[in-house]
C-alpha cells in the first residue's frame, strides 16, 4: 500500500509560471514531510520540510502547504526556472527513526 | 562541511555474486538509512543505523543485510545477487533520525548482469 500518494507524474510549466505538486498521505502518525529535488545521476537533494503543527511554509520561490485535517501537503515553486527542471518527491516519516515513505514522484519541465 | 559520501559509483556484477557499498555520513550524524532507488518502484527503505543498531528495517528479503561501525560509518551488502537487484542505491545521513533533515549520498549504481 503506497503511503504517500503523489500527483502529478509529470507536469510542464512555462518559464516564469507557477509549478504546483500534490501529495496525500494516510497515516496521521507521520510528522515530518520533506520534499527532495533529484537532478539525472544525483541523489536527492532536501529543497525544504514541514511539521503538521504548521500550515506553510516558505523558503526562497518554495512553498509548503499543509492541510492536516485533509492528510494533504503540496509544493509550490514560484517563478519557475529551467534550472527547476528535476524530478520532485514528496516524503513522510514518523517521529522517531529515520524512515522516510516516498512518493512516487514528479518530473518537472519548466520550458523557457 | 562534506556531504554524504557513497562508494563506489558504480558496479557492474554478476548474478550470484556479492556486493558490498560504502556510506560515509556526514560529520557528527550518527543515522544512517539506505535506500533502493529504481524506474518501477521508486525509492524504497532498506534500513537504518543508529549508534551501530539497525533501527528499523523495510520488506526486502535478507539477502539485503547492513551494518555501522563506531565512526558512524555503513555499508550494506547484497548476497546471491538477481538482476532485479540493479537499482541505484542511496544512503541518507541524519544527526539523530526521528524526523529530521536527511541529506542524501550520489548513490552507487548498481548494474547486475
């Protein structure tokens, strides 16, 4: 059973746009949602993380919102690069140990 | 401040041999996880090391086996290796686990022929 749900599986945005990326999960015991970039032949890299006592959070052109009562949390990239260009996986892990649920992942396009 | 580093890149084996991948974590973290990284099922949890203690441990078969040393050192080790092994495989350090920031290994890939 996938624990973190995550949509779209790809998604293409203008330069300059807005890019969005959805993700649901089930268990209410998760308290800490990272999102990670991955570029082709990296590892992936932590953009930025949420606890549920928080409703968003933002650093730089990223944005976390949570929506707790819905077990829904997206990203936002404001002002989209090419640079932006990545794969984006949302994640969910429980207050103790360091096991992250993963969701499937999205591949984002940013044309110019 | 290093990052996380994985040794090697990358391997080729064949199947039915063994292999063994090295994480070094960044300085004064003392979590180490791995991770299965492939197209078809994304990235899944192995295991992780705490203190030298595996701490948890996800559903993979136990051919699938890891350990930490004192200086928070990993390897994992894969016996009896099958061609679905090939993947990219990740480690991740943290300084105490439990839900906080984990920084992630280039990966070593993995290709079994």
């Amino acid at each position: 059973q996938q624990q973190v749900k995550q949509s779209p599986q790809s998604l293409i945005v203008q330069k300059g746009g807005i890019s969005i990326i959805n993700c649901a999960y089930e268990n209410t015991a998760f308290d800490y949602f990272p999102w990670y970039q991955q570029f082709p032949g990296k590892g992936p890299a932590l953009l930025i993380a949420i606890r549920p006592d928080v409703s968003e959070k933002k650093e730089g052109r990223f944005t976390i919102s949570f929506n707790k009562s819905a077990k829904q949390f997206s990203l936002h990239i404001m002002d989209s690069q090419p640079g932006d260009s990545a794969t984006y996986f949302c994640a969910a892990s429980y207050h103790t140990g360091n096991q992250f649920y993963f969701g499937t992942g999205t591949s984002l396009t940013v044309i110019p | 401040k290093a990052g996380v580093t994985q040794t090697p890149r990358y391997l080729i084996k064949t199947r039915g041999q063994q292999v063994t991948l090295s994480c070094s974590p960044i300085s004064g973290h003392r979590s180490v996880s791995w991770y299965q990284q492939t197209p078809g099922q994304g990235l899944q949890f192995l295991f992780e090391y705490f203190s030298e203690t595996q701490r948890n441990k996800g559903n993979f078969p136990g051919r699938f086996s890891g350990r930490q040393f004192s200086n928070s050192r990993s390897e994992m080790n894969v016996s009896t290796l099958e061609l679905g092994d090939s993947a990219l495989y990740l480690c991740a350090s943290s300084m105490e686990g439990g839900g906080t920031e984990a920084f992630f290994g280039q990966g070593t890939r993995l290709t079994v022929v």
